[in-house]
C-alpha cells in the first residue's frame, strides 16, 4: 500500500502486541509525503477508569474522593510510568526501521480520544490494531476499532491480532 500521497497517519498503540503489530506494518507498508508527518498515539485512561476502582467517600462526615489527592496521584504517577513505557517500546521499533514519528498522549476514552486526535491532525489515514476479543466481552467492553471504523473521518486500517 505505499503511497507518497499521505501527509498524516495516525497509529493508535495502547501497549498490546496487535498495536505494536499495527506500528510496524504502518512503518513497512505506508510512505508520507516529505513533509508528511506518522503520529504514534497512545490514549492514557483517566485515573478513575485507570483503577478500576474508586476508594469512596468515607462515611459519616469522613473526606470525599475530592479531598483524597494521594490517592489520584499515585494512580496518575503509575499511568504516566505506563505511557512512558508503551511509548518507548513504540519509538524502539521506529527506531530499528530508522523511521522519525511524533508522538502525543491524550487522556480520556480512547474511542473517542483516537477519534478526536485524528480530526485534530486532519488525518489521511488511521491505523491501529485488534485484540479480537470474542463475541461477549465485546458486547461489553465494545471494540474501540469498531467504533473508529464508524466514527472517524478517514480511512481506518485494522491489523488483526493472530
């Protein structure tokens, strides 16, 4: 698929294999314009969802989550040690394909996030990877490719986990 003609692709990572898998085929298969630019995205979770947990209120007059900071911190802290991760594994393989990539971490709901982003930069291209969850964990999770697919405006290449 390489073509000149690209000036912005997007690549959604979130630490998994199937978006590093995702990267590395926008690295070998796609070619930007000279001043095209290939964005490396990772959606960090917000702290609350990041948890998947939440330590409440404590009853009876005791402080709300508002005036828990420690707590938040320490999720945030612990997201960032993530991202920093993810995103030096990214830049790694661009690195090995002597490939220059901009990066940029956003915080929210990746779906939207991923689509957002990607009208931001006025996107030629979105690619990102598919973990391939069965039937019923995506009727409850839902598939963010799937909502990129339907939501974004521009092309979305999905790269199948194996």
């Amino acid at each position: 698929m390489a073509t000149a003609s690209l000036s912005s692709v997007v690549v959604a990572v979130d630490g998994s294999e199937e978006s590093m898998k995702a990267l590395r085929w926008a690295l070998d298969s796609l070619r930007l314009r000279p001043d095209g630019a290939l964005v490396v995205l990772h959606v960090q979770p917000p702290p609350g969802i990041a948890a998947g947990l939440n330590p409440g209120p404590i009853p009876f007059g005791g402080p709300s989550v508002a005036e828990v900071p420690a707590f938040t911190q320490a999720i945030e802290s612990h997201q960032r040690r993530i991202t920093d991760a993810i995103l030096q594994h990214a830049l790694k393989i661009c690195s090995d394909k002597n490939v220059e990539v901009k990066t940029q971490v956003v915080v929210g709901d990746p779906k939207e996030k991923i689509c957002e982003v990607a009208a931001e930069l006025k996107a030629d291209l979105l690619v990102m990877g598919c973990r391939a969850f069965g039937p019923v964990k995506r009727m409850f999770l839902g598939s963010v490719s799937n909502y990129c697919i339907n939501s974004v405006g521009c092309p979305v290449v999905v790269i199948k986990g194996t």
